[in-house]
C-alpha cells in the first residue's frame, strides 16, 4: 500500500500562485508516473497534469501556460506550480501515483480562489 501526503493548498486571491507537494509516506521504487488531478463541487475529477519518471509531461488545456508540474526523482516528489490563479481554479486536488501497474491516490488538498 502506497500513502500519498499533500501539501500546499489554501486559500488564495484571484491571479494569485500557490505550489502544491506531494511525496510518499515512504521510499517507493518503480513509480512510473505522478501527477495532479482536481474535483470541483458537483464535477467530475478532471486530469490537471501528470509526468513520467523520465520528465514526460502532459497537461489538460485549460491549464497549459499557467501551471507547471515537476518532480523530484531522487525524492519521489511531485510539485504543482499554479500561477494566474482563477476562480474556477477551486477544487479539491489529488495528487497520483502510478506503481507499476497499480495506482494510488492521495487524500487530497483544497484549494480556493476568491475573486
């Protein structure tokens, strides 16, 4: 069983930036994938952006030019970058795991844009 421990969120004015981490609970090989996905009140869970262990990224449009993820291979840690923050930005944001073939989910992180 993997534990993913978010970090970052808070509440935040509009065109404002937040930085979102998220890590393992413990060291985990083989960690294909990591990324960030968000679920609005009454949404669906929407992909943000994800990126391989080898730097691959790939990002939902609404959110290209605005936020950039990274990771840190070494410590198995995923970081959202959210610039130009909006208010339909608002959501709770769940950072994920791929395992091999298994994926894991954090408990997520809210996240609010006041206008």
């Amino acid at each position: 069983q993997v534990q993913l421990v978010e970090s970052g969120g808070g509440l935040v004015q509009a065109g404002g930036s937040l930085r979102l981490s998220c890590a393992p609970s413990r060291n985990i090989f083989s960690i294909v994938l990591m990324g960030w996905y968000r679920q609005a009140p009454g949404k669906q869970r929407e992909l943000v952006a994800t990126i391989t262990s080898g730097g691959t990224t790939n990002y939902a449009d609404s959110m290209k030019g605005r936020f950039t993820i990274s990771r840190d291979n070494a410590k198995n840690t995923v970081y959202l970058q959210m610039n130009s923050l909006k208010p339909e930005d608002t959501a709770v944001y769940y950072c994920y795991a791929r395992v091999q073939i298994y994926g894991y989910w954090g408990q997520g992180t809210q996240v609010t844009v006041s206008s």
